[in-house]
C-alpha cells in the first residue's frame, strides 16, 4: 500500500512539472513579439539619508535580464560611488534586446554601512519602455535610507582654550 501511495505521488508530481513547464512554454510562445525590440538606456539615481542629506560614498549597482521563461542573462555588477547631491550613474548605457513581452531587465542599486541594514532599490525596463531621448531610455533610481549621516566629528571643538 505505501508502495502504490509513493508511485501515485510520484506521478502527480510529474504531471504537475510538466503541466507548469508546457504552461510556461504556452505564455512565451503566445507573448512573443513579431519582431525583435532593442533597447538602450542608461541608469542614473540619487541616494538619500533619511534627514534628506545626500549620500556620498559606495554603493553597489547590478542588472540583469530576465527572459519569459525564468532564465537569467546578461548579468553585470559595477562598484560605484555617489557624487555632490547624492546623485551616481553607470559608467556606460547598456543595450538589451527583447523577443518576448514578458521579459524584462531589472537594475539595482544597494547602499550597506556598518551598523545598518543593507537598503536597496530596483527598477524595471520592458520592451515598451520609451522615452524622446536618445538613449532610448534614461532609468532612475532614487533611494531614501532609513538611517541619518555619522555625526561629523571634524567640525566639533575640543572645548578647551
């Protein structure tokens, strides 16, 4: 009995892997688009400190695309640092093409500092993505922390004349 329980769960587990896969399969064969679809853009974004100073220094940028089937591609990580007004951007655009309308490319910026919690932020470009400018697509990012700057120690007196 425990024999036949094992194989029936076997089997309906089978039938449903594949009934996801063949779904799966059906949603990007039925979003396909008719025609490859290039996309150029670049990322840009300003980084806040919960008192609304500007964060100035490290940050980690990533983006990847995401195909209609789960598959990942055209990973890429940069190290960064952010400039006057908290503002950053990559050093180059970064062009993706699309085939499918459910892929996507997704860009990342995260912020870690000792003591805090690492804080991110994430945006998404689709194949009708637009914009009048050239590149096709300027994407930003903009992230508030949730902590407040070090106090600055440079400018406190030592209290003795």
């Amino acid at each position: 009995m425990k024999n036949l329980l094992l194989l029936l769960s076997i089997i309906a587990g089978s039938g449903y892997i594949l009934t996801q896969t063949a779904c799966s399969e059906d949603k990007c064969e039925n979003t396909s688009l008719a025609s490859t679809v290039k996309k150029s853009f670049f990322v840009s974004g300003k980084i806040l400190y919960q008192n609304y100073e500007p964060y100035n220094g490290p940050l980690h940028f990533s983006i990847y695309k995401e195909y209609c089937d789960g598959t990942i591609s055209g990973s890429w990580g940069y190290d960064l640092e952010s400039r006057a007004y908290g503002e950053w951007f990559t050093p180059s655009y970064f062009i993706y093409k699309f085939d499918n309308t459910e892929d996507f490319v997704l860009a990342c910026v995260s912020v870690s500092q000792d003591g805090h919690p690492r804080e991110d932020v994430c945006g998404k470009v689709e194949y009708n993505t637009t914009s009048v400018d050239w590149p096709d697509y300027e994407l930003k990012l903009f992230l508030q922390l949730s902590w407040n700057p070090p106090p600055d120690t440079t400018s406190q007196s030592s209290g003795s004349n």
